[in-house]
C-alpha cells in the first residue's frame, strides 16, 4: 500500500526534515510537494535541498505545479498571468479571465522551464493536479453558461479546423475543440516531463460532466507518457456522502486504470474537515481500499493546520485519525 501526503507552506529545510520524518514514522511512502511559480522564482535551490532530504529517507518525491497560470488546482497566485496579459482566456461574453489560455505556446515554453527545474531537483514524479478550463462557478460567475476559451489565437484555431467562425453559444463542436485542445497540450507536455526522466501522473477533478471542465479523462489516460491517475473526491466540500461521492469517483477512476493499464491513485479530503466527521476519513481510505486501490493520498499533512482557509474544525482530532489510517493501512 502506498501512502501519501501533500506538503506545502513551509520551506525551512530543518522544519522540513522533522516533518518528512514523522510522515516517514507514520508509515508515508512518498511526499507531494507543491512547486508553485513563487517557488519557481525564489526557491528553485531551496526546492532541491528539500527534494533531497525527502529522498535521504526514503520518501519518494512528487512535485505539484501547484496553481501554474490558473489552469492546475492551489491556492496560490501566478506571476505568469499578471505578466502576460495576452494569454488569458477569453470568455464567450469578450471578458478575459485569469487563466491561461491551453492553446499558448508562450504558457507551453514557461511551463517546460518549470519542468526543467523540478527534473533537475531530482523529482519522482510530476503531479498534475486539477487541470481545467475555465470554471464559471469557481470564479463566483453567476451565470454558468459562460465559458472559455474564445480568444483571438482559439476563434482562428477553430475557424481552420471546422471551417466556420466560432460560435458564442457552446455546441458540441466547441466541447470537442477544448478537448483536443487539452489533449494536444497533454500530449506535449508529459511527453517533455518524460524525456526528462519524470514519471507523469494525473488528477481529475471528480466531476462528472468532463464538459463541463473539457478535458477529455480517458483520451489524457491512454497517453503513453502518463504513468499514473487518479481523481480527488473531498465529499466535505462538495456537500456528498463517502457512498454517494467517494465510491462511485474511485469506481470510474479503477475502470479507466485498468482499460489503460494504469496505476490509479486516489486522495481524500485531511482539510476543513467538519467537527464531528472527522471518522469519515477512514470510511474513505476503507472504501478506496476495498475497491482495489492501493496508492491513496491525503491533502495534506497535519490537516492543513497552519493555512486558516484550509483549517479544520478540529485540526488536532484530524492528525490523530490521519496517524491511525497510516499506521493501519502501511502495513496491509
């Protein structure tokens, strides 16, 4: 059984090394670690120091490209969007949103350096997380029809492949032209990360209309260069159940793993854990583990208790729990 733990807000090395090692006590095989654009440009050394520490105790290292360009899931700012304005997605209304565009080769050549960097900070693995268009909701939109991209580089990418303008309403040809869109940048980009000698692996939002984020889940799974998927069900914020969210989320990731021969690696949700649900974590690994998964990840270590937004109700009572499901599970 491999076991996880995403680590972020700390770059202290010697802070670090007590953390890893009490991960590595608790029975953690491998450490994700966010590599933010702030990382990226004031931490670069500091992010390979950590990676070795990690390595010296056996931990493998997965680096996160944690919010880069607000295309991949975190909670941090880009420094890439407030430098290039002309990247950002445009949505059906003329309005540009803070999110890069997939079809930018410039976002395609940053986000190679970036790779560059975590490949020769001697990384595992690199971690995918959450990429998606253009989310009307998680950007407070109140009408979700809206969507993007629509930018000027899109329209003409659309226009020569369908042979007609592209239309502000989404039809079926739009969902299909984000899809291949995504799929092309996957294809590039994991193909790089690969000859660089990184493992790639993958995590779907849990989201069960892939239109709704365009990002076509099984053809992005098929690729060659994808080592690992896997999708992140926190039931807590999503207001479901562990049955009614967890089990068919890891379900659906199982039957794509096995159709691609893929590992498949699930997380669940250590953060903003409601007081008095904090058992729910160990029906969620149980649940994971019956159906046959057995590379399974928390966000994030400790509970998230030193970041106020990600706070738990009862941070304490959650890194118990989070220390009996590691002792348990390592040893199956």
């Amino acid at each position: 059984m491999k076991l996880g733990m995403s680590y972020f807000g700390n770059r202290y090395v010697e802070c670090t090394q007590q953390h890893l090692r009490k991960m590595k006590e608790m029975g953690a095989s491998y450490v994700v670690f966010t590599f933010s654009e702030n990382d990226f440009f004031y931490y670069k050394h500091t992010m390979q120091e950590l990676f070795d520490v990690a390595h010296q105790m056996g931990l493998e290292v997965w680096a996160d490209p944690w919010a880069i360009g607000g295309v991949f899931g975190g909670e941090a700012f880009s420094k890439f969007l407030l430098d290039n304005l002309d990247v950002w997605q445009v949505r059906n209304d003329g309005e540009k949103v803070p999110h890069v565009c997939l079809n930018s080769a410039k976002f395609k050549e940053f986000l190679k350096k970036l790779v560059d960097s975590i490949a020769s900070s001697k990384a595992d693995y690199i971690f995918w997380d959450e990429p998606h268009w253009y989310i009307p909701k998680w950007d407070d939109a109140k009408d979700e029809s809206l969507w993007a991209c629509r930018c000027e580089r899109c329209q003409n990418l659309f226009e020569k492949e369908y042979g007609y303008a592209m239309p502000e309403i989404a039809n079926d040809d739009v969902v299909r032209f984000k899809e291949n869109s995504a799929l092309s940048f996957f294809e590039e980009m994991t193909k790089y990360a690969k000859e660089k000698g990184l493992k790639n692996a993958v995590c779907f939002l849990p989201i069960e209309d892939d239109k709704s984020i365009s990002i076509p889940y099984e053809k992005v799974a098929s690729l060659d260069t994808i080592d690992v998927i896997g999708s992140d069900p926190y039931w807590y914020i999503f207001g479901k159940s562990v049955d009614d969210f967890v089990k068919p989320v890891t379900e659906r990731m199982i039957k794509i793993g096995r159709k691609y021969s893929k590992e498949v690696q699930m997380w669940f949700q250590g953060y903003k854990v409601p007081g008095n649900k904090e058992e729910e974590m160990k029906r969620a690994v149980e649940t994971m583990y019956n159906l046959g998964v057995r590379n399974v990840t928390v966000w994030s270590y400790n509970g998230a208790s030193h970041m106020s937004s990600l706070r738990s109700d009862n941070p304490k009572k959650v890194n118990d729990i989070l220390e009996e499901i590691f002792r348990d599970f390592s040893k199956r």
